[in-house]
C-alpha cells in the first residue's frame, strides 16, 4: 500500500484545484532508472488508468502506481515538505537503502 500524509493530501488537492484539473484526477507516481542513487521518482497528476495499474486511496485520495514501479514503493508514505530547506513532495520510502541529498533518487 501507498498513503498519503495530511500536508501531501492538502497540497495535492490545492494543486488540482487550481490547475483546474477534472474532478477524476489523480497521483501517478512511479519509479525509473536514474538520478545520482541508481533510482528516480516520478509524480504526476493523470486522469486514465494503464493496463496493470495498482490502485490505492488514502485520505480521499487516489494513488496509480504500474505493478514493475510498486515493488520499489511498497509501504511508501508520500508527504510534502513546506520548510526553507526547500518545498516539494517527498517519498518516505522503507525500502530505500540509500537516497541522496536531493531526496528524489534512491537505491534498494
């Protein structure tokens, strides 16, 4: 399972509401090769499903991870960070065995 956090699911709903996204939209994240720790994150807000897909709600809102993504994300808290060390989404993810300073690649 994925979840959300209260400060992710405020800011994701602030978000859709002023990019004036469909009332069906949700989070797609995901993960690819790449960043400075092997692995990235990706995040994006979609509106259609994808063969495969693994479908969560946490808080009233919809998370869409693909099935090879979900094995890295497995029991991943996705949060939002508002400080001065910089804003953004981040991944509390416990299978992370190292990620960068960034906070947006990791390693398993």
């Amino acid at each position: 399972m994925i979840t959300v956090s209260e400060n992710a699911k405020q800011q994701a709903l602030t978000l859709i509401k002023e990019a004036n996204k469909p009332a069906e939209t949700f989070i797609r994240v995901g993960v690819e090769g790449g960043g400075c720790s092997g692995l990235s994150y990706k995040l994006e807000f979609a509106t259609e499903m994808r063969e495969g897909d693994q479908v969560f709600e946490d808080k009233g809102i919809k998370i869409v991870v693909d099935k090879k993504s979900f094995l890295y994300l497995i029991g991943t808290e996705l949060d939002y960070s508002g400080g001065l060390n910089g804003k953004g989404f981040i991944f509390i993810n416990p299978n992370a065995s190292r990620t960068c300073g960034c906070g947006e690649s990791f390693s398993v």
